[in-house]
C-alpha cells in the first residue's frame, strides 16, 4: 500500500487537524463510545481523510486516521475507515463545495431526528447558522451510500448546513471541517433550546425576510473579514 504520511505534508497536516477535530465531539457531549466521525477532503485531490471505525476516542492518533478515494476505496492507513465513509465519499462526489463532513447522535438533536421533526427556526441564532429550519432527511440504512444520498437530497434544497437523518442523527457539512463540526455543535445548542421553549410553551416564529437579513448580515457580514 502506499505510504502517504510522510511524503506530503499535506496529508499530515490534513491527518492531525481530523484527529484533533473529533476532541471537539466529545467536548461538546455529541458523542458517546466510539460513536460519530469527523472526515476532511483533500484539497485539490479526489480524496478523504476519515476516522477509523470502532477505535475508541481517546486512542485516536493523526497516524490512524484512514485515507480513502470518494469512492470508500482505503488508498491509506492501517485500520478499516468508518461505516459512514461511503455516506460521506458521497457527500464528496456531490457537493464539490464540501470540504469537511460530521456526524453525530448528540442527544437533543437526535430526539428531533427520531420525531421526524424538523427544528423549527425560532431563534436569531438558527436565522444566522442555519438559514431557517434544520431540515430532516429520509430514512437509511448504514453500510453504503444511502444516507450520502439521502444527505445530498436534503441539503440541496436548503441552506442549513446540518441535516437530522430520520431515526439516526446529525450529519453536517462544512467549506471545512472545523466549519463542519461548528455546524454540528449549534445544531445540538438549537436542538436543546427549541425543546425547552416547547415545554414552557409555543415558540414565537420569525418571519422569513427576518430569517434571510439575518443569514445574510451573520455570513457575509459579522466577524472578521
């Protein structure tokens, strides 16, 4: 197999950042065990660098992250890739934009994936991450493309950057996985928030020109430039 770490430093750069991304998961309690994955894409390269499935958080290192084509096929690395990897090589070949994907079965958003409920956009924060809802996708079943399929589909006709799977959890995407995973933990703030509103109450919605002036000025807008 070829060796790819130690020849281009990109590869290692790309190898430390997912490694040190998934300390973001379980930092936020958006996973639990060896749940949840973060992947990146190869700039310029028709490549993916993932995590390794099964291994458990805390044993995770830059030199067992898996490199693999946007296909799943493993073009690095000594451990099989994630289970989510065809799903997300899917992502990938479909959404040239895409460079980072994440997913997890943090714990409110998941309750809202396992409603079939869209997270209603009742908060500021929501019109600025996720430009409206956070839009649930169809039903799929792990092991191949279905869920990459099922991801694209959703994400395409909206302009959130996370999506809640039916019946199985959180992927989200990003111009980088950094990007990606900042997507999956609003997603969970939102989630948590949306459901206590519901219990005190009705939650207020915001109207929709609202909902564009505040996507608008948070991404174009708001930060450094």
């Amino acid at each position: 197999m070829t060796v790819l770490t130690d020849v281009d430093a990109t590869f290692r750069r790309l190898r430390e950042e997912v490694c040190r991304l998934h300390a973001e998961l379980t930092r936020y309690e958006l996973v639990v065990w060896t749940a949840g994955n973060v992947s990146a894409r190869v700039p310029d390269r028709d490549l993916l660098v993932i995590k390794p499935s099964g291994v458990a958080y805390d044993q995770l290192t830059p030199d067992n992250m898996v490199v693999c084509d946007l296909f799943g096929t493993v073009v690095d690395g000594d451990h099989a890739p994630s289970s989510d990897t065809d799903a997300q090589a899917y992502v990938y070949r479909h959404m040239p934009h895409v460079g980072g994907v994440v997913h997890t079965h943090s714990t409110y958003a998941t309750a809202w994936a396992a409603r079939g409920e869209p997270i209603p956009c009742v908060l500021t924060m929501m019109a600025d991450e996720f430009g409206g809802d956070v839009p649930v996708g169809p039903f799929a079943l792990i092991g191949d493309d279905s869920i990459g399929r099922g991801i694209v589909q959703t994400l395409s006709q909206s302009r959130s950057p996370a999506v809640l799977m039916r019946n199985h959890g959180v992927f989200s995407i990003g111009r980088t996985a950094r990007a990606a995973v900042k997507a999956a933990v609003m997603c969970e703030d939102v989630a948590r928030t949306v459901h206590i509103a519901r219990q005190l109450g009705q939650p207020l919605p915001i109207a929709e020109q609202h909902i564009d002036s505040l996507y608008d000025r948070y991404q174009n807008v708001y930060g450094q430039r």
